[in-house]
C-alpha cells in the first residue's frame, strides 16, 4: 500500500506541472529601446597621452565613453533592472560562471557591467601594461587591486546587494567602468543598438529601471502576465538648462 500511495503522490505531482507550468517555469519578459532625444552634446575623446603605452595602442581618437550613440541615436551603457515587485521571499541561483571584465586598449570592456549576489567577478588585463582596479561601493566591501603588465587577471565577490557604483583605474584616470550587485538575475545592459531584454518573470506588477551614468535613472511600471511578452522603451535626455 505505500508503495501505490507513493506512485499515486507522483502522478499527481506529474500532472499539476503538466497542467500548471507556470508553477515550476517564470516565463514571461520585457524587453524595449532606449534613445537620446535633443541634440547630443559635441564630447571631447579620451586623452591617454599620460601613457605613451596606451596612447600606441589606437590609431584613431577613443570615443568618450559617458554618452554612447548608436544609428537613430540609440543609447549603449544603458543598465535597466528591475527595482521593485519580485515574489517576496523567493530567492534565485547564484551563477557559479564569472562575469568579467576585460581592461583592453585601456578602457573597460564592458563600461556597464551586472553581477549577481555572491557571483564570481573577473578583471582580465589583456593590455599587458600596469593597470589597478578599484571599486567604489558605499555597502559592499572595496576592491583595491593593482595588476602589473605580468597579471592576467584577478577576481573578486560582492557579497551585499547594491546600486551601481564607481570602478576607476588609479593608474590611468581615464578610465571608468560602473556595477550593479543584485539579488536577482533581472537586468540588462544595452549595447549601441539601445536594446535590453529581461526574461523569467512571474506574472505580476514590476517597477523597471533604466539607470545612465550622466542623465540619471527612469522609471515605469509594467504588468505581466502568464507567458507574456512586455515591450517597454525610455528616452533620455540632456536635463533643461
């Protein structure tokens, strides 16, 4: 007998999945473009002349990095998440792979960077000149480390979650890079073409971010539902003087 209660306890688990997917998948998304609305301001490039070292390793101008246009004037280094409406108490698995960046033709790569809660954190020195990595956050602990020509990388953990904040180089004071540390899997960072995508959402109410390191943050409320797919778009602008 407890054995046929036993197979009977399964073929009921077995067909609430079945009939209730949403139960064990989150499954919808929002996704949307971002664009810079007004004339964008005339940025002088980065200087690096204080490097002969960095200055040789481009043939052009570097771009200045704060405002980044693509083609109809979408916005890179957009990070959007979500700031509020997530199931309360539930929690989601720590990526064991490290997100990592890259200190290449001595800038950041990537400029705007996610990580989760307790997630490995690789700084890659691909320049093989001195570079230091040192962040800036105002509750995780800071990571201060210098990375001679010789070390490839070096890697650290945050262990609170936190607004974006502040990466330089003590070395080099052009460059600049932002984090965010989060307790969830839910933001994106845009590229040139101004697009993000936020997928695995319950159905429910959530408040979207969409944070620029210059023009500052927006906000907008977005309603899911079961296998919904949500397009939400932002547009920044220079503030009115």
């Amino acid at each position: 007998m407890r054995a046929t209660g036993t197979k009977l306890w399964l073929a009921v688990g077995v067909v609430t999945l079945s009939v209730c997917p949403g139960v064990a998948l989150a499954a919808s998304s929002v996704s949307g473009t971002i664009t810079f609305t007004g004339k964008p301001p005339a940025l002088k490039p980065l200087s690096m002349d204080a490097d002969p070292a960095c200055a040789k390793k481009h043939t052009a101008p570097v771009p200045a990095e704060m405002l980044v246009l693509g083609s109809g004037q979408t916005m890179a280094n957009i990070m959007v998440y979500v700031s509020k409406g997530l199931p309360a108490g539930k929690t989601y698995p720590t990526p064991k792979t490290p997100a990592v960046m890259d200190q290449r033709g001595c800038v950041y790569v990537p400029h705007v960077i996610g990580v989760m809660v307790g997630q490995p954190y690789k700084f890659l020195n691909s320049d093989g000149v001195l570079h230091n990595v040192h962040t800036l956050p105002k509750v995780n602990k800071a990571f201060n480390q210098a990375m001679p020509p010789n070390r490839k990388e070096a890697q650290t953990t945050f262990d609170k979650e936190e607004a974006i904040f502040h990466t330089k180089c003590d070395v080099h004071p052009w460059m600049s890079a932002y984090v965010g540390v989060f307790s969830h899997p839910f933001f994106s960072v845009t590229s040139t073409d101004g697009k993000f995508s936020i997928s695995g959402l319950d159905p429910g109410t959530y408040e979207l971010t969409a944070w620029h390191e210059r023009l500052g943050v927006q906000t907008a409320s977005i309603t899911v539902g079961a296998n919904d797919k949500k397009t939400q778009d932002f547009k920044f602008a220079l503030p009115a003087k």
